[in-house]
C-alpha cells in the first residue's frame, strides 16, 4: 500500500429531493406523460456533496442545493424537482462545521455541473478569493449561454452572480490532475461539461460520478431517462466508466443514489 495525502473523506447531507422516476430511468409507460398535472411514478433521492481533507488543500465536490429553493428555483422547476426534506443541519456551512471545516478551509471547490442542486450554495464563497472555483470549460460556457439567452431552467443567473470574478479555473481537456490522488475526467452525457472525480487513497479508488449518473440503475442498465443531454457522449463514456470500476478496490459514490447512507458513512464519520 503506498502512502496518501488524502487524509479524509466525508459525504455531505443536503437534504432530498424528489421526482418522476421518468427523468431517471426509461420508462415505456410514462415516457409521454412530462405533464405535471398526471399521475406519475414519483422517487425521492438524496442529494449530496463530498468534502476532501488532503495535505496539499481541502476539497469540496458540489455544494447542494440554495436552502430558499422554495423561492428562488422556478415554479415549474420546483414543481418537476420538489425539495421534500431541508432543514438547518443541511445547510452547507453546518455540513462543513460538523467536521471542524469553515468556507474559508475550502482551497478548491469543484462543481461536477453547474445545475441548480449543485452549485446552489456557493455564495457562501463571495467574499473568497483563495478558494480555487473549478469546472470544466464546456460547462461554464453553456450554462452562460443558456443564461443570455433567457433560457432560466437548472442553470440559474441567481446561483452563478456571486461566483463573477471570484478565482476560476476552467480546464478544457479530457482530464486534469489536480493533486496527487485527484483526478477529474469530463464525460458529459447529462449536462456538455459534466465531469466525474477520483480519489486513489493508496489502497482504495473512488469514483465520484456527479450526475453522469443519477441512480445505480444506470449503470447495469446503460440507459437514462428525461435528463439524458447526449446519448453518444453517456453510451461510450459509461462504458469507460464500467472499466475504471474493475480497477481492484474501486468503489462508486452517485450522488442521488436513494441508498446511499447504506452503503456509506455519513458526515461527520469518514470513509477512511
């Protein structure tokens, strides 16, 4: 086993949301029915973060949802992703004070993708000009253009306002090393810039998969619902994806997985 500089690993609580199961999975019986106003096959999922404590800087994964959703989000978008469970405990900066941290420990934040769930508390970050603001180039570009050109769904002009000017870095590539042991990888398939992370301790592998992939489901079943933004780009990269999983020890972390909590500790206890 070779030494890391990854000292801690904690999965953060913001709370859950629910929705059709449709926008997850293919599904031939609802395939039709986007209508709000129709019966549906509704599942509720977690929605979460993951915070790294690492030698060379700490590392926050995603930021969750803004906590006035309920006001902020547009109704039809609230309507579709309904937040069904938010208290003060899954506030971003009481998920980072359980473990000792503060906004001002984070060195890079790193968004997965820059949708409304992910990105919704990162005003916390507006008066931080040592956090490091990373994401894929593809991303930020789309989620601005989106934005210009009055397209307001789960890219919000509100979420991104604070993050102008503050200290980017945008990588336009394939991947980016960022620190020993972390890597990300852009795979898009849900959003153009979507990416995933991996975490090599020495002796065990994380995949943290964003939303490439919503619920495990996908992954046997290679397929996704109404969130699906580029089939080619989810079809060749989930099959990447199933290869890096045969690397010994190799374990994956889906944020919305509705079972997370039985499969990993929950901050303030550590994967490792």
């Amino acid at each position: 086993m070779g030494e890391t500089k990854i000292k801690k690993i904690y999965i953060l609580d913001f709370g859950e949301i629910s929705a059709d199961f449709g926008w997850f999975i293919p599904n031939p019986s609802t395939l039709s029915e986007k209508d709000i106003s129709k019966p549906r096959n509704w599942i509720t999922v977690p929605v979460t973060g993951v915070l790294i404590e690492h030698k060379d800087g700490n590392i926050l994964f995603d930021t969750g949802p803004n906590p006035n959703a309920t006001s902020i989000w547009p109704k039809q978008v609230f309507e579709l992703f309904p937040i069904t469970r938010f208290s003060n405990e899954n506030k971003l900066e009481n998920q980072l004070k359980q473990v000792g941290f503060k906004t001002e420990d984070i060195d890079f934040l790193i968004f997965s993708h820059l949708h409304l769930d992910h990105v919704g508390q990162a005003y916390l970050f507006i008066n931080s000009n040592k956090t490091h603001i990373i994401s894929h180039k593809k991303e930020l570009q789309y989620a601005l253009w989106l934005i210009w050109m009055g397209k307001i769904g789960a890219y919000l002009p509100s979420d991104l306002e604070p993050l102008k000017g503050k200290n980017w870095f945008t990588f336009d590539g394939e991947s980016l090393e960022l620190l020993e042991g972390i890597n990300l990888y852009l795979v898009g398939g849900h959003t153009p810039g979507s990416i995933i992370m991996t975490v090599n301790t020495g002796d065990k592998n994380f995949i943290l998969a964003g939303d490439f992939l919503h619920l495990p489901e996908e992954l046997e079943l290679e397929q996704k619902g109404w969130l699906l933004g580029n089939a080619e780009e989810y079809f060749n990269n989930i099959k990447k994806l199933k290869l890096m999983l045969k690397k010994h020890n190799t374990k994956i972390i889906i944020c919305h997985d509705p079972k997370i909590w039985d499969k990993y500790p929950k901050s303030p206890k550590s994967l490792i």
